[in-house]
C-alpha cells in the first residue's frame, strides 16, 4: 500500500539519508556545533555559541532530510513536497501547477512519470521569494522529459532563500517514476505542466507529497 499523505508528512530523521548537495551547508553547520559543544566546559564564548550553533546544526539535518519513499501509482505523481499554489490554463492548453515549498518541507524533488529526460536548462535570474508572481524571472531549471504522455516540463525555480538548485542527473538519462534528480536549497517553488486533456487532481492549497501525491485524474 502507497503511504499516505499523513504519514508521508511524518517524515523523519529516523531511517532518512541527507540530501545529496547539503554538504557545502551541512558540514561547516555540524563541524561548528561540534567544536563548540567541546569547548562549553572550558569557555563561556564556546558555551553562548554552542546553543545556537546545535540548533541550526539540528535545524540543517531537519531540512537536508531525504526519506525513502513508497512510490504511489498514477500517472502523474508530484515531483515536490508542499503546498499547491496555483493552478492555471496555459495558451498552448497544458496546465501548470505550481507548488510552493517552505523550508519545512523535504527539498529533494522527484521525477513526476517515468521516461528518459532531453533537456536540463539552467537559467540566471533573481531571487525574489518564490510565492511572488516575479518569481518566474527567478534563477530557476527548466526540465524535459520525454515520457507516455509526450513531452513534460518541469522547472525548478529558486526562492528568496534558496540561492542554489542541484540536479542530480544529466541531459539523456532514463528515469523511473518517483526517482530523485535534484534539490533546491531552502524555500524554492516546483511548476508541472500537464499536457492538453489531462485533468488535474490536486486543487489549490493542497499538501502535495513527492512520489506519492497524485498530480493527473482518469
């Protein structure tokens, strides 16, 4: 049985893996509250830095989390972790759906249907937070995926906070459904279009879970 969207929101440290691209974060974080925790006993400047320090350290673990998960079936699965922020005809007929992830969420997103993937475009631009119109003319990375349905776009788009997108896999790589190819570093926003006569299912300000939420209807 696919897990559901309570429990996949439980998500913890217990069982996770850390996000591939976190270390550049997570080890100068990890290596700080550690030295300081060391020297609490010895030093009052390594005492007052230590609290702060092992918060964010926890705070680091919490958000580069990985959890595995139990692939749902359907069509079209989420590809992010969040909330659903609009739903909106495009002039060529597909349907974007955009999905706002706050740094409470799991960042690693996940590939919406199996197929091979054609294009992985990284385009420059700014870093206005992403539950702001603007930030279509954010940094961002536009993805292709030739599958069942024909061709899928997915971009990856970079918050206020989230100054750095990492894919995980290259142009021409076949991919399974549910699988991980990238993360967005902190508060970022995830678009899907679905292709023209695929009705959507999710409805705006929906909880979406990667690789489980069910994205397309019958």
């Amino acid at each position: 049985m696919p897990h559901s969207q309570t429990s996949a929101h439980r998500d913890s440290l217990v069982g996770a893996r850390l996000a591939r691209g976190a270390s550049p974060w997570l080890l100068p974080t990890v290596a700080t509250a550690a030295v300081s925790l060391v020297r609490a006993r010895r030093s009052g400047v390594a005492k007052a830095v230590a609290v702060p320090a092992t918060a964010l350290a926890a705070g680091m673990l919490w958000f580069f989390r990985d959890p595995e998960r139990e692939i749902a079936s359907g069509r079209v699965i989420s590809p992010a972790d969040g909330v659903v922020q609009s739903i909106m005809p495009w002039k060529d007929g597909r349907t974007r759906v955009a999905i706002f992830m706050s740094p409470l969420n799991v960042h690693v997103n996940r590939a919406p249907l199996s197929g091979t993937v054609t294009s992985v475009e990284h385009i420059p631009g700014g870093f206005v937070p992403a539950f702001n119109k603007e930030s279509e003319n954010n940094e961002r990375v536009v993805w292709h995926f030739d599958t069942e349905l024909g061709d899928i776009e997915m971009i990856q788009i970079a918050g206020a906070v989230a100054r750095r997108i990492v894919p995980y896999i290259p142009e021409g790589t076949k991919v399974e459904q549910g699988d991980r190819i990238g993360l967005i570093r902190f508060g970022s926003r995830v678009d899907i279009y679905l292709p023209e006569g695929v009705e959507v299912a999710v409805e705006v300000g929906q909880k979406t879970v990667a690789g489980v939420t069910r994205i397309d209807r019958d």
